[in-house]
C-alpha cells in the first residue's frame, strides 16, 4: 500500500466518522488509529519502544 493510498483511506476514515458520529468521535477514533500504528509497528519490529521512552525522557543513548 503506497503512503498516498493510506492517506488518503484514513482521510476518508476520518471524514466518514466526523460526518456520522461528530468531531469528538473522530477525534477519537483518531486516536485509536494512532494507537494501532505504534502497535503494529512495534509488532513488525519496525519501532523500538523502548528506544522511544528512553528519548521522551531526555536519554540519549540506549546503553
């Protein structure tokens, strides 16, 4: 699936969901979405989480 493909299924994703369900849903199912990225990413092992906390806490190195 191209990057344009993706963006533009979660745009029609989240306009379906703002249209049907108002602007707090699709805020939240924004943030479910979101959600599903990191943990399908962290799944494939493409993301390292811990990698990840230890930078949102000012480490910069992993050893």
């Amino acid at each position: 699936m191209s990057a344009t493909l993706a963006g533009a299924a979660i745009g029609a994703i989240l306009a379906i969901s703002a249209l049907v369900f108002g602007f707090w849903a699709m805020l939240l199912v924004a943030l479910f979405m979101a959600v599903g990225a990191v943990i399908g990413r962290s799944v494939d092992g493409r993301l390292d989480l811990r990698g990840a906390f230890d930078a949102l806490r000012g480490k910069r190195t992993s050893s």
